[in-house]
C-alpha cells in the first residue's frame, strides 16, 4: 500500500475533528474522499501533506511517517488545495519557472513544454494566470502539483465551479495521471466521484462510515433494487408483500408501488407472475438502482441537508 491511515485522530482545541480512522490506498487507482461540509476531508489531507500533524494514530506515504519525514513525503507528493493559490499577476510560464525553481528541477524548460502539453494549456501559455477561466486556473493548479512528478496527488475539490465540458476534460487528465500515481480525490460531485474513483471513503463527523472499492459498493450498497410498478387495478400492500419475500413497499397511490428490494434477483418476472395470478396487468414497470448520492445520504443522514 502506498498510503496507509492508521487510528488517525485530530483534535482542534477540544473538538474532534478526526476520530480514529484508518484507510489504505494503492498506486495506479484513484480513491475517492467523500462526506458532507465539516465532515474531516481536508483536515485528513492537510494530515497526509504534512501540513498538519494528528493529535494521535499514524499515516505513511510509501512507507514514510507523516509526523516525523515530513520534508522527505513534500517531495514526493503534489497538492491541489480546494482554494487553488496561484500568482495572478504571473505569466503561466513564469510561475511554473517558479515552482521547478523550488522542486530545484534541472530540465525546467523541457517539462514546463511537457506539462503545458499535458494539461492542455498550450493556446493559454502566454497569458497572466488572472486572466484565465476557472477551468484553465484549475489546470495550472495541476501542472504546479504534478511538476516534480510525485509518487502521490491530492486533488480537493478540482472540479468544483467548473462547466461541464471543463469537467470532463479535467476527468480526463486525472485518469491519465492515474497510472504511476496514487491519487486522492475529494468531490462534492458525486457523479464525478462514482466515474473516476477506483475506492470511495466516506466520512461523517470525522468517522469513517463506508470504506470500499467501487466494485464491491456496487454489488452492495449501490445495487438495491428498486422498482416501480402499476397495476390497472388496485393491489393490497399485505397481499403483495406476502406473495413476494423480501421487499419494502412504498406506496405511491392504490395502484401504484415503489419496491425496494436487497436480492440480487431481478423481480420483475416474480411482479409480472403475480399481476397474472391475480387478474390484474401492468401499466409501468421499471428497475432503477440506487445511486451513490442516494448512499451518500443514507451514510450520513444528511437527506438533503448539507
């Protein structure tokens, strides 16, 4: 494991920010960092850049510990903060000038070409960095993290503000970032996350309360079944409960019921059986599964609140 989070608390003047989480993450996958305003996000990335210590527990980046090689990961780590804290009033170029100076790299000119390039910066390369969009300030917030090449990249909150083609070009430049890199990816967009993230963890009140692959939450939590069905005629909710196991019913009207279901089986044939068997018929019927903002809510009962 690349990164490793261990027992990690973090208290700030008697209120705990942090409450014994502990999570991995590997080279060449993204992990996602998700929970609601104040839920420990930043604060568990401010702790893995060494920006702040942990009030107690232990972090290590490829092996080294947070609160004692904290010079040694700076230089194999690139940060993105949520507030991107550029230079206005430099050029583009001048800027990366400026950060290879303090990453003492040797080729300056060669990898400001190349990352310019990479990040598609090119027709803005001559530019003030005040005079650029949201979406192109982004990108040289990226170049800046990614300049020294680090083993890991923390990303907070990138694609915040931006439009959606913004959006998608910036997706597509973090999954090309992904191969030789561990990266942690903190969103408020949850499409977003559930698209480009290899893992998900997810915070509430600075405790861990889902820590999973995207593969394994989505053979559990994000597929709950849920269907919807009408009938013709009317249909006793204790009728159809009794006739099919293992669901919950949501009425929406006398002939009309949303279902929720656990099984991996699809139930449709089982409603389609039923209408049959009761001399009735089906005017809608249709399977929908449960998103991750449908999970996210759920996990940190926020049902709307931010």
């Amino acid at each position: 494991m690349s990164i490793i989070v261990k027992n990690i608390s973090k208290n700030y003047n008697g209120q705990l920010a942090l409450d014994n989480i502990s999570f991995e993450a590997n080279e060449g996958q993204i992990l996602g960092l998700l929970g609601p305003n104040g839920a420990g996000k930043t604060t568990t990335m401010k702790i893995l850049s060494c920006f702040i210590p942990s009030s107690s527990g232990e972090a290590h980046v490829y092996g080294l510990s947070t609160q004692s090689k904290e010079f040694e990961i700076k230089k194999i780590l690139g940060y993105l903060p949520e507030h991107n804290p550029l230079y206005g009033n430099m050029y583009i170029r001048e800027y990366l000038s400026f950060v290879s100076d303090i990453h003492k790299i040797s080729d300056k000119k060669n990898r400001i070409d190349e990352l310019i390039e990479l990040t598609g910066l090119s027709y803005e390369s001559n530019k003030k960095i005040q005079d650029l969009s949201k979406g192109y300030r982004q990108r040289v917030g990226i170049a800046q993290a990614i300049i020294h090449d680090p083993k890991v990249l923390i990303l907070d909150e990138p694609i915040s503000g931006l439009d959606p083609n913004q959006i998608i070009e910036i997706r597509e430049l973090i999954q090309r970032l992904k191969y030789n890199k561990t990266i942690i990816f903190s969103s408020h967009i949850l499409q977003e996350v559930e698209s480009i993230c290899d893992s998900v963890v997810i915070l509430d009140g600075g405790k861990i309360v889902a820590n999973e692959k995207m593969s394994n939450l989505s053979n559990s939590l994000l597929n709950h079944q849920k269907t919807v069905i009408e009938f013709t005629k009317s249909v006793s909710p204790e009728l159809l409960m009794s006739s099919i196991n293992n669901i919950q019913l949501e009425k929406i009207s006398d002939t009309k019921y949303s279902i929720s279901s656990s099984s991996s089986e699809d139930i449709r044939e089982r409603l389609f059986d039923f209408a049959v068997q009761n001399n009735n018929k089906i005017l809608e019927l249709k399977s929908q599964h449960t998103s991750l903002e449908n999970v996210f809510k759920t996990l940190t009962k926020i049902s709307g609140n931010d």
